[in-house]
C-alpha cells in the first residue's frame, strides 16, 4: 500500500511538470542581470550600462568609470570600456584616436575609420569607429607599446554643457567588441546631463 502511493504521488508530480506548472520541457531558465546606473563628472552626467559587463576599479586615476566587457568565444581577451573627461577639441581627440591603430598599406585608419553625429537627449555626441593592428600603450602614450592585431575600438565624444567633453572608449578583439556593439550604444544612448528636464 505505502509502495502504492508512493509511485501515484510521483506520477501526480510529473503530470503537474508537464501541464505547465513547472519548467517545460526543453526551456533553460536563464537568469537576468540588472543594468548598472552610474554617474560622472560630478554626479553631473548620468548613464546605464548592460548588467552583463563587470565594472572594475579604473587602472589609472585619470578614469572615472572602467568596465571589463567578458570575452567573446574564441578571443583571447576581455575588452575594455573606460570614462573619462578631457580637453582638446573633437576633431584633434578624433585624430588621436586614430593615432592608436597602426597604418599599414592595407588599413589606414585616417581612411578607413567612420566617423558619425548624433543628438542624445540634447546633447551632441559623436561616435568613431576604428578597426585594425591597436598600439596599446599600458604607460600612457609615452609608454611602449604592444601591437594588438584583428583589434576594434568604438569611441564616443560627448559634448556637455557644464562639464566638456566626455569620452567613453571600448577597445578589444574585433569579436569581442562587434558582439557588444548594441550594449555600447545603449549606453550612449542613455547618457544625460542630470540637470536636464
């Protein structure tokens, strides 16, 4: 008798699995991670970044906000996403950045990066877009520097009203970068000076 019940309360179970009031059959239950809302500048320009990026303590005192975008299958290793305020005007911050990918017969970066303009919640940003062999320089750009082949860097200058110019740099393997390509423009997306309506 104790055998008996034992196997219907087993089959009562399975027969509730399978009309829907647990996990169905062939469905993975992923679990879902909140987005990350941040600030810079003073708390004076807002921004949110996907919960699947890992916010790390900047290497140099000189960033503000540093994320390590997990690396894409096959890459060797993590991007790298950083935030910082500087000087100079756009087009000599956009000649910079070009300046660190190295120009070959095949790929000049003067010729090959695009280079885009767009409005985000009143304010003017503009989005560069560079692929090729990066010269990372871990010592500033008087440093050495290491020659990263099959790389890609998405860039962003943002024009604010009371803080200048903002710069929001993700490099990387080109897979790894081109698979978080949405995420970074979310982000830009999301950027806002907080004392706009």
């Amino acid at each position: 008798m104790l055998r008996r019940t034992f196997i219907f309360v087993l089959a009562l179970a399975g027969l509730i699995c399978w009309n829907g009031f647990g996990p169905a059959m062939g469905q993975e239950q992923t679990a879902t991670k909140e987005d990350i809302r941040f600030k810079v500048a003073q708390d004076s320009i807002q921004m949110t970044a996907t919960g699947l990026w890992k916010k790390v303590t900047p290497r140099t005192n000189v960033v503000e906000v540093e994320f390590a975008i997990p690396k894409a299958e096959g890459d060797d290793t993590d991007g790298r996403l950083t935030i910082m305020g500087s000087g100079g005007t756009v087009e000599a911050n956009i000649a910079r950045w070009k300046g660190q990918f190295l120009a070959t017969p095949d790929n000049d970066p003067e010729e090959t990066a695009k280079v885009e303009k767009l409005e985000v919640n009143g304010l003017t940003v503009h989005i560069v877009d560079i692929s090729g062999t990066y010269l990372d320089s871990m010592g500033g750009p008087a440093g050495p520097k290491t020659e990263r082949e099959g790389y890609r860097m998405l860039g962003a200058i943002i024009e604010t009203d009371d803080s200048g110019l903002y710069f929001v740099k993700f490099y990387g393997p080109h897979k790894t970068v081109s698979e978080n390509e949405e995420h970074f423009r979310k982000l830009i997306k999301s950027v806002k000076e907080t004392g706009r309506s």
